[in-house]
C-alpha cells in the first residue's frame, strides 16, 4: 500500500487517510441512595422504566441501598439521557427525591 500524496502532480489523484471511524460511547444510568425513596418505588421504576425482572429489579435496589449508587442500564448517550428525564419527572411526580444520573461508560 502507497503513502497518502501531498502534491497532485498532473494525473494523479490526491488521497487522505480517512479518520477512524468508532461506535458511540455507551452511557450508563444510574440510581443513587437517599433516604426517603422507598425500595419498592425503586424496583417498580426499575421494571417500568428499564424492563428489568423482578428478580434483576430487586438485585439492582439492594446494590443501591448497601453501596449508595447502582447502574439500572447502559445506553447510547441520547437514550440513557432521556430516561434521566423520564424517571426523574416520574420521581417528582410521585414525590420522591430519587436521583438519576448518566456518565460515559
């Protein structure tokens, strides 16, 4: 294979190197602990929000109540933002405090 050209002498064809193409960073939504949420509105958000079983719901709840934080799905940036939006709308609106947050994976 030739080395990319810088120059276009007469009949050639300029060439670039093309630019590594990589996958979207995934995002990973998380619950955080409080004191006032209860355990199950947690599993209950869960199974509605994240499709999650019950058995997953309640292992997820238990990681987030001994450890403070607990990851409830990874998802592409834009997903995983919507469902911070969606489960704290449905947070508020049930009048709990639960914190939802996304970072990169």
């Amino acid at each position: 294979m030739s080395t990319p050209k810088t120059s276009t002498p007469a009949g050639d064809v300029a060439t670039k190197d093309r630019a590594e193409v990589r996958k979207p960073r995934k995002h990973k939504v998380l619950l955080h602990n409080d004191d006032f949420t209860t355990m199950q509105f947690v599993v209950h958000v869960l199974q509605k929000f994240f499709k999650k079983s019950e058995t997953e719901a309640m292992q997820i709840m238990f990681t987030v109540h001994h450890t403070g934080m607990g990851v409830a799905g990874v998802y592409p940036a834009e997903v995983a933002e919507a469902k911070v939006v969606q489960v704290t709308d449905y947070a508020q609106a049930n009048q709990y405090p639960l914190k939802v947050t996304s970072e990169p994976e």
